[in-house]
C-alpha cells in the first residue's frame, strides 16, 4: 500500500493561520509567559517529520511557579459557587464545538489522525465539559441520624485540592478535558503538563477555558520536552494533592512511587491489551465492523484499542478473510487528505517498535495476509496490518501494540477464550461478539476486564466510568465516578439536640 500523494483541500496558508494563533507560552497565574530560562522545544508533524511550531520548555522553576498559582487560587475558587463553576464549563463547551474545526485541524497537524476522525475527537472531547458541567450541582452529600439516635451525620465532598494533571499524546484534546473538566466542577485548581509530541491542542484549550471566564490560576499550563523536570518538583511539594496521569504502565508505576512520598491521591489510567473475541454464533459482518473500529481508531494508537483478535476455531478463518479485506481496503495518507482513513503513526521509534513485533510474530510462525512492512517514503506510516496463525505464546498477543496491527488467534471453546482474555497483566477494555445474551453475563463476569464492549467496538463516553484492573490502572474518569476522583469526603458528627444524655 502506497502512501498518496499530500495534496489537500486544507490549504496550507489555512495551517499557517491556525498554528500562528496557538499560544507558544507556559500558562501562569492567567498570563502567557516564556520559560524561565528561556528554554524552547519543537513540535513536528508525523506525516511529514517537518516542524510545525515552537513552544515554551517549563523548567522545575516554573512548574513550582505554577503551583504557587495553583495553590494561591484554591481556597477562593473552593468557595466559588457550584452553579458558577457549571456555567463555566457550559460555556467552554459551547466554545469548543464553535471552534471545532481548529482543533480539529491542530491535532491531525500534530498527531497525524485524519480530520474526520479528528473532528469525532472534538464531538467526544467537548462532552466531557458539557456532562461535568451537569454533575458540577450534583455532587451530592448527606445528612442522617446515627443508628443509635446520638448524632446527626453530616457528610460533604470537598475538593481535593492542587492537582497535577498528566496527559499523553494520542487523544490531545479529550485527555485534557477528561481530566480538567471534572477538577474544575470538583473545585479544584490544576497543572496541566501535556505529552511533548502534542502540546498544541492543550494550549489552544487553555486559552478557550480562559475565554470562558476561568479565573487566572486555576488552570495552569507548563508544556516542557523534560516530563520529569516538570513532575519531580511537584510530587515532592506538599501543596500539592492529587496526581492524575494517563500513560505507559511504567511511568504509572514510577509516579505512584514518587506520589506515596506525599501520600497523593492518584488517578492512573495505564496500559491495555484488549481482547476482541468473536463467539461463533456472532454475526461476522458485524464482528468485522466492529474490530476496524476498535482496532483502528487513532491508527490503533489507543489504550482500548482491540490488541488480540480471539476468533473460535469454526469461523476463524472466515473472520480473517473478511478483516483483512477490510483492512486492506483502508487509505493511508496525511490526516489533512479528505480521503485518508489512516495516518502516520507518532513518530520513528513508534514505528519501528510496531514493526519488530510484526517481524517477530512471523519469525514465530504467524503470517502476514496484508499489510506487515513499513511505508516508504517522508513521515511514519504502517500500513493496516493482519496477522493471522499466531502462536498464543507470541510477544505481540503480550504487549500493547500501539499500531494498525491485527493478530488473530484461535480458541475451541468458551473456558479458552476466558483463559485466553485473561493471560495478560492488563485488565483496561475488552469485546465480545456473539449472539447470545447470556454468554455475555457469563463471559463478562470471568474476565478480568474494567470494560466490556459487548457487540460494540467503541464504547468510551463521557457519562460511563472509564478505567481498568490490575496494571491497566486505578481510578475511574467520566460518569457520576469522574467528579469523585476530585474530592475528599469530611464527616461531620453534630450531637442530636433531641437525643437524651447518656
């Protein structure tokens, strides 16, 4: 498959004209500010390895300046009316979709996902401030009577406090507003470090939630290429009190370590190895539909992306035929190319890590049916890939993918594909395919899965708790769980006026 040729309708004055509107500074206390040793770092573009824009680095100075602005906003915007803080997130939400096609534009620009699917991002993105927005005058308390009629309980939520938010690269928009959204309807100020690869699409939202009237410090801003640099001195300040991060499971761990010396609250959305399994009573045209949308969403680039294909052994073969026509059948181009359905993959070392477990998976004894080699030519495309054949001991059924690459195994009965969906460290999505309801319950009940797409290859939303088990993570972004994340639960015991002394 050949990568086509960059011809656009999107002009590339309009891609001039956007990236000169991006802020290139540290947000600070409301200000747009240069780094404080005059540090820079570049921002490319993976369809073309060209640069697209430089931005502010943050030292370890302006993160700790940061919070200060963080810390020294808390305690009035704590106090600031629940309705008030609902009407801003309306109107950030508002603002967002008027501007949907800049951040749209701004993240294929940056990521490389093609527009349409760049602008379903926005739709998704923008939800999270809307549905906050409603949960912001609902975060419900309560007050009761002791069992023995002594005291009267009293229990509120009260946020949290300064908060760390850490964001990765592949969802540039609808990571940053899973994660401010609910601080902002919790009470809570925050520091946004977005991922180095895709800071643009943070910064152009900070700006709009300014726009929205988010008073100055609030929201703070530190886009830096030394992740740690920014991390470190804000794990160990005490001022700071919650840390939430989505990312590798390792740098999870590595945070978690370093969030236990201040005993922080943490957020840890980490790695997935999703199954996709197809019973043979599925619909197969269905199943297929399904499998490109949760295996090809974001280039496969996806925490919840299907990363084994567990297909019975009756309708494996028919399954693979179809998905891989399927797949081959998808175009591969720049984002921006109002045809592509798939674009370049993050950068070099992305692809290169992808095509050594293709590599391996065939060296194993698993074939390529389409797909299986890098593209060449400028940027960092893998063409969509199916792997049939392999072995259920092969490195590419352990490790997260992160790419356009199907591996399909084989399973003779239900217990096999339950052990099978099982026999990895991660617990984040899943699928299931078939159509009996109640294998459903069964199956959904053994495996050890945070989520469960049942007939459904994208599920994610913002009024549904997303999260996994075991090293896929803890904590639960979205629906009524989200908002919790972000506040700290005080009981308060009143003696009963009316209850007679001891």
């Amino acid at each position: 498959m050949s990568v086509s040729a960059i011809s656009t309708s999107i002009s590339p004055e309009r891609e001039a004209t956007l990236l000169a509107s991006v802020p290139t500074g540290l947000l600070i206390g409301g200000q747009w500010r240069d780094a404080s040793d005059g540090g820079t770092f570049d921002v490319h573009d993976p369809a073309t390895g060209e640069i697209l824009t430089t931005l502010a680095s943050a030292s370890s100075a302006d993160a700790l300046a940061a919070l200060d602005a963080a810390d020294n906003a808390q305690a009035a915007w704590a106090r600031t009316a629940p309705r008030v803080r609902a009407e801003i997130l309306r109107r950030a939400f508002d603002l967002v979709t008027e501007r949907a096609e800049d951040f749209a534009l701004l993240m294929t620009l940056e990521m490389g996902k093609p527009i349409a699917e760049a602008r379903g991002e926005v739709a998704y993105g923008a939800e999270f401030l809307r549905w906050f927005s409603e949960e912001t005058v609902r975060d419900y308390g309560r007050y009761l009577t002791s069992p023995e009629g002594k005291n009267k309980i009293l229990v509120q939520h009260k946020p949290v406090g300064p908060c760390l938010l850490i964001t990765p690269w592949n969802f540039p928009l609808a990571m940053a507003t899973r994660k401010v959204a609910p601080a902002v309807a919790a009470g809570c100020t925050m520091v946004l470090k977005p991922a180095k690869l895709t800071p643009l699409t943070a910064q152009l939202f900070a700006q709009t939630m300014l726009d929205a009237g988010l008073p100055a410090g609030v929201l703070n801003v530190v886009s830096s290429s030394s992740a740690s640099g920014v991390s470190g001195p804000l794990l160990a300040d005490p001022r700071l009190r919650k840390v939430s991060f989505t990312g590798s499971t390792p740098v999870g761990k590595r945070l978690m370590v370093d969030a236990a010396q201040n005993v922080l609250r943490t957020s840890m959305e980490l790695g997935g190895n999703a199954p996709f399994i197809v019973f043979e009573d599925a619909d197969l045209d269905a199943a297929v539909e399904g499998a490109i949308a949760a295996k090809m969403r974001n280039m496969g680039e996806a925490c919840t992306a299907a990363n084994r294909f567990l297909v019975q052994e009756s309708v494996a073969q028919e399954f693979t035929r179809k998905f891989a026509a399927a797949m081959a059948a998808l175009s591969t181009g720049r984002g921006t190319e109002p045809a592509t359905q798939v674009g370049p993959l993050i950068d070099a070392a992305a692809r290169d890590d992808v095509h050594a477990l293709v590599s391996a998976a065939v060296e194993a004894g698993a074939t390529a049916i389409t797909g299986g080699a890098p593209v060449d030519g400028p940027g960092y495309f893998y063409p969509p890939t199916v792997l049939g054949g392999v072995p259920n001991d092969a490195e590419i059924l352990r490790q997260e993918i992160f790419g356009p690459v199907a591996p399909v195994t084989s399973f003779a009965t239900e217990e096999d594909a339950i052990r099978l969906a099982n026999a990895s460290e991660y617990g984040l999505a899943s699928y299931i395919y078939s159509r009996d309801f109640n294998r459903l319950v069964r199956v959904a009940e053994q495996i050890e899965f945070g989520m469960v797409g049942f007939n459904a290859g994208v599920i994610s939303n913002a009024a549904a708790p997303f999260g996994g088990v075991k090293q896929s993570g803890l904590g639960r972004e979205g629906g009524s769980e989200g908002i919790a994340e972000y506040t700290t639960t005080q009981y308060i015991g009143i003696a009963d006026p009316y209850a007679q002394a001891y």
